[in-house]
C-alpha cells in the first residue's frame, strides 16, 4: 500500500451558531498584527479563520502545535512549509474554503460557485485554448456555465501548483476536452502534460474544485470542516 496522501479540507469559513477553537491564537506574531488591521470585522474573521484552520490542519499534519507551523512565501507568492516534505494549497470563495495537502510534490486547488455571468466568452476569448473554446462552444447554454468553471478551476489549480498563478496564462495550461482529467497541453518549464494528474473534489452541488498534483497514487481522505 502507498504511503502518499491526498487530504482535502473544507467547509465555511464563518458558520453561524457553532461553538469554534478560538483560532486567534493559533497565528503568529505577523498574522496578529494584520488581522488588526482590517476595518470590517467580517473581513477580519475570514481572515483568522482561514489562518488559523489552516495552521491547524498542517500541524495536524506535520505532528507540531498550530502556532508552530513555519510558512514561507516562495518567489511568487505561493506560501510553503518551512521544514518537511509536506506540500499544501488553498482557496477560497465567497464564505468556502478548501484547504489541499500532500506528501506527493507541489500541489495546487481552486474553487468557484456556479454563477451565470454575461461575460462568459469574453473570459472564454481570453483564457480558453482553440480546442477548449470549440468543445465549450459545442455545449447547450446550461452545460456551458457548469462547462466553463469545471474547466476553469483546473487550469486555475495547475498555475496554483507551479507557484506561478494566473500570470502564467491560463490559456497556456490546456485541459483536454475528451479526458478532463488530464491535460493537453502545459507551459514549457513544467515537465510533461504526463507528469501532472488532475483531481476532482466532489463537495455539493453550488461549488466546483479541482486539485492539480503530480501524478502518482495516492491515499485519499476528504474532512468537512467542522
């Protein structure tokens, strides 16, 4: 049996009337002091959160006290564990958040909700390859919104995996129409289209996720946040 894992966490961020850790105290001294700094409390309760399930989690994971953690941010922006062979990514929306971590290289997660939008193919124009843009064109106007965002958070956890983000050009990362889970075509740099796997995170109907990991089998476990 593998010893590599794929652990997914996710849930609101601000449930209402649920008794929660006092996640404050779980930041460090830095994340203390921004979180002062936010004007809404809202805002600033997503915020402590967010970071401190966070901590949470990789303490659980790496066996060390949440406010312990060491988080470094890589040159373009991507935050990473100081020590150890564990790799994580997060994401957010509106009031989701899916934390991904794993023992099987970079990794990288995104989620959205299914919303209409008018300015689909102005979006598609933009990010979506020739092949990506023929096949979502092909689909009735229901299937192109759940269409366009199952596509999206794929390329959008690929650029997330890498470290580079949407600066890398989603249009760059092409996910292949016929076999979603894997990809067409990737910016040259990141190895071969081969080398990376795409995993789906069934979480409800309202929300879509991917993961994007190197390629390799895994253990997978899934944890509602609580």
């Amino acid at each position: 049996m593998t010893d590599n894992f794929l652990e997914i966490w996710h849930g609101d961020i601000l449930p209402v009337g649920i008794e929660e850790p006092d996640y404050y105290q779980f930041l460090n001294h830095d994340e203390k002091e921004k979180a002062m700094r936010f004007a809404r409390p809202e805002l600033q309760q997503k915020y402590i959160k967010t970071r401190g399930v966070l901590r949470s989690v990789l303490g659980e994971c790496i066996n060390v006290d949440p406010q312990r953690v060491e988080l470094k941010i890589g040159e373009y922006g991507k935050p990473f564990l100081a020590h150890g062979e564990v790799f994580f990514n997060l994401s957010h929306t509106d009031n989701k958040l899916v934390i991904a971590v794993s023992n099987c290289g970079e990794i990288g997660v995104d989620i959205e909700q299914y919303k209409k939008r008018a300015g689909f193919l102005g979006l598609v124009d933009k990010c979506f390859s020739v092949e990506e843009k023929q096949y979502w064109l092909s689909l009735s106007e229901d299937q192109k919104v759940k269409m366009f965002y199952r596509l999206w958070v794929r390329k959008e956890a690929f650029v997330k995996a890498v470290g580079r983000g949407v600066a890398l050009g989603l249009i760059r990362c092409v996910v292949n129409p016929k076999k979603q889970t894997h990809f067409m075509r990737i910016p040259e740099g990141y190895g071969l289209v081969m080398d990376w796997k795409i995993v789906d995170v069934v979480l409800n109907k309202e929300d879509v996720c991917a993961v994007v990991m190197k390629d390799s089998e895994f253990c997978y476990r899934q944890t509602e946040l609580k």
